[in-house]
C-alpha cells in the first residue's frame, strides 16, 4: 500500500496529494485503509461551518468564471482551497476532455497558488454530475488542512440532484433570461439549492430572473436562500457572494433528498463495480438475459 | 479494463495557435484516455504544477510560434528539478528536423509535425507506457522516430 505516499501528502506535498487521489480514484486504496493507518488526521473538524460544497447549473451559465474569481477572493483572505472540477467521460470510449482549468487566472498570481489545490476529475463509469468517490477525496483534502472544498460539477439540466449526495451545500449557477417565469416554478434541482446565485448581472435579465426566483422560493416551505447577482466577468457582487458562501447555512430543506441521493449513489457504485457487470451487459444486449434477471444477479453479489 | 492515462495537453509561451492542440487532445480523448487542457500562453512554471496536481503519465506541448528551443527545455528541466523524472514529455507543432536532437537530449520522447497521421501518436503513447525508462529525468535512450 501507499502508506509512504499517503504520509508525504499529509505533510504537505503536492505531488504525494495528486498520487494519493488517483489511487483513492482507481480504487487501489480506500478512504478507510487511509483512516486505519492515519486515524489523527481526521479528528478535528477543519471548519466550524461547511467544508464541501457543490457549484451547479447549466453549461455556459459562468460557473469556472465565478468559482476563478471566488478561488482569488478566499485566497486573499488566506485560505486553503481545493476544487475538484468534474467533466463528463465519453459513454463510448472512456475518454475525457478535461478544460475546466483553462478558465482559471487565480493560480496565476504566486502568492496564491499554494493555497490552491486544482484536480480535474472525469465521471468515468458513473451516471450524474459527480461520481461517488469525490466524497472520499474530498473528506481526505479536508482532513489533510485543505479547509474548503469546492466541487464543480459537469454543466447540468434541472433534474440533475446527484451532487447532493457527496457535498455540505450546494450553490445554483442561473444566468439571465433563463426563459420565463413558469422556469422558475418548476422542480427539480433549484429545490435543493442552499445559495442561487445569477451570474451574468451585465447582460440584460439577471435582475428580472432574481426576482423571479424569490417569488418562487417564497411561495414555498421553509427559507428563502440566498439569492445573489454577480458578473463574474465585471466582478460586480463577487465579493458579497464569497463571504455570503463562506458562512452560508443549510437550508434544511433538503435532508432527506439528500439521503435518497446518497443512497441511490452507493446503490449504483455497487452496480458498476460489480465483477459480472461486463458480462451482463453483453448478455442484455443480445437479448439472452432480461433487465430483472440482470437486477436479481447484481442484487446477489 | 485498465486505468485511463491522465495526459496533460499544453501550450507553453504566448503563441496563439491551438488548432493542432485541440486536435491531439480530441484524438486522445477518443483513444479513452483523460485529457487535461492547460488553455493558452501558459508559463514552463504554469504548467509543471499542472502536470503535478493533476498526476498526469504524460504532457504533450504544443508550440507554432519557434520559441520551442527556449521553452520545451525549460519544462523539460523544471519537471526533473520538482521530481518530475517519470513523466513521458512529447511535443507537436512548427519544429524543423535540425533542432530535434536538442530537445530530445533534454528528455523528450516524440516531436510530431505536420502531417503526422493521428494513429501515430496513439502509437507512440502505447509503446512509450512499455519502455522503461522513457521519462523525462530518466536518461533513458529511447526515442520516437516520426514520420512528419
């Protein structure tokens, strides 16, 4: 096992860290070997509020923008971040294009490159936003000093709750004219939002969907979250957003979807891991088993 | 199946060019291994952290521009200073055959011009993983002959 890496990655080298979270990826380690090992490091909570939180929305919506200029904003304030970026791999080959680094200018600046922690992450084999084991990598980071842990999620559509299952909060991305008010009514992922935020203030809408959002949020249960306006590319409302995100509370309105998306999540790594799953997908598509017979082998594993 | 290769695709100094890029990375992609874009006009520095965080097998730099004389080396020797030995550096772009033998001394194992058919990249990848050696820092004396 990679005990020796694991230690050099506690103590606080890079190269170690980017070691150890590709082995936790291709499952050569796991979370618990390293906690059997390490109990110490993750006695201590590093951070009285939340220590993951998810950046969602559509594509195009501005996210890596945003989450660039919030990376600058913690980092002036001194404090260690970590971002996962995920983007999706191809269902046919397996590969990925990883880009979501070239939208970041934060690492530019040398004083703030050793508080920041970039890892680009594909979903390989799973369904969702975030694939599972970003939970692992992301309880690790923490527990090795990263004290803040953003996750990127890949650019999703409105039933797309999956990253409620692996982070603390979750912040929407929205932009402006995002179609009429009746968009704003509908369910699905905005119903677990602790934070909205509307990116894109500079162009015409922005205010207009904020709104928007408020009156829906308020026609529901429990509290309305915050709902902010920035121009990533202005810089307008940046900050706000980034003080506002390091103190941002659970809405609380989403405990048991969360549940029922981590409990779905685990479900499917068993699925995808499973040993025969090769064979029944072989078999499924030449017709010579059924999609119950295939649930009743995997549910036997 | 076995792991996807993590390969960092890179364009080092301020040359504006990333066509050949993109279509490397794409080919990469489709060959089902994970690409890491770096963007443009990205420092030798910028890009050793990349290759670093991100725990990348191998880098590939992209230069039209003529600076790569100056600029491959000076990945190539920061990744040997950060311990970097064992990652497999190749490059792409404007490179006349005269100035090969430099940067292959410096450790890199493939310079692809125009015209090299894209299967012939995949090729060098695969057989690059089975030769020992073929790090950066790892003096070894292997190198991809290309045909463009």
């Amino acid at each position: 096992m990679d005990l020796e890496l694991v230690k050099s990655a506690i103590d606080g080298e890079r190269r170690p860290l980017a070691r150890v979270l590709s082995s936790l990826e291709n499952r050569n380690l796991t979370l618990d070997e390293i906690k059997n090992q390490f109990p110490k490091i993750f006695e201590d909570k590093v951070s009285d509020s939340w220590s993951s939180i998810a950046i969602t929305g559509a594509p195009g919506v501005g996210k890596s923008c945003l989450i660039d200029k919030i990376l600058i904003n913690w980092s002036s304030m001194g404090i260690k971040t970590a971002l996962l970026a995920i983007d999706p791999s191809s269902p046919r080959t397996g590969g990925a294009l990883l880009g979501d680094r070239v939208r970041i200018t934060a690492t530019d600046n040398d004083e703030y490159k050793d508080l920041i922690y970039i890892r680009s992450i594909a979903t390989r084999k799973s369904s969702g936003s975030a694939p599972l084991i970003v939970s692992d990598m992301v309880e690790f980071l923490n527990a090795i000093g990263w004290q803040r842990v953003i996750i990127e999620t890949v650019g999703s559509g409105q039933s797309e709750v999956r990253c409620a299952a692996i982070t603390d909060r979750i912040v929407v991305v929205e932009g402006p004219a995002r179609g009429d008010g009746v968009q704003a009514e509908k369910a699905g992922l905005l119903e677990l939002a602790d934070a909205v935020v509307v990116n894109k203030s500079d162009l015409p809408g922005a205010e207009q969907h904020a709104s928007e959002l408020k009156e829906s949020f308020e026609l529901g249960v429990g509290q309305v979250p915050p709902i902010m306006l920035t121009s990533a590319f202005t810089g307008d409302g940046i900050e706000h957003v980034s003080s506002t995100l390091l103190q941002l509370e659970d809405s609380g309105r989403s405990n048991k979807a969360k549940w029922r998306e981590r409990l779905l999540a685990h479900h499917e790594r068993k699925i995808l891991e499973s040993d025969k799953l090769d064979e029944i997908l072989e078999n499924l598509a030449i017709g010579s088993t059924s999609i119950e017979e295939a649930l009743k082998i995997l549910g036997d594993d | 199946m076995s792991e996807p290769l993590r390969i960092v695709v890179a364009k080092p100094g301020l040359d504006g060019h990333d066509r050949g890029a993109k279509v490397v990375a794409r080919i990469l992609r489709d060959a089902g291994h994970e690409v890491i874009y770096t963007g443009l006009r990205r420092t030798a520095q910028q890009i050793v952290d990349t290759v670093r965080d991100e725990d990348a097998r191998f880098l590939g730099l992209s230069s039209l521009s003529g600076a790569h004389n100056h600029l491959f080396p000076k990945v190539c020797q920061l990744l040997v200073e950060e311990g970097l030995d064992d990652v497999i550096v190749f490059g792409g772009g404007i490179i006349p055959f005269e100035d090969r033998e430099k940067l292959f001394s410096c450790g890199m194992k493939a310079i692809f011009g125009p015209g090299t058919p894209t299967t012939e990249i995949l090729q060098f990848i695969e057989q690059a993983c089975e030769v020992s050696g073929s790090g950066v820092g790892e003096n070894g004396t292997w190198h991809w002959e290309s045909s463009a």
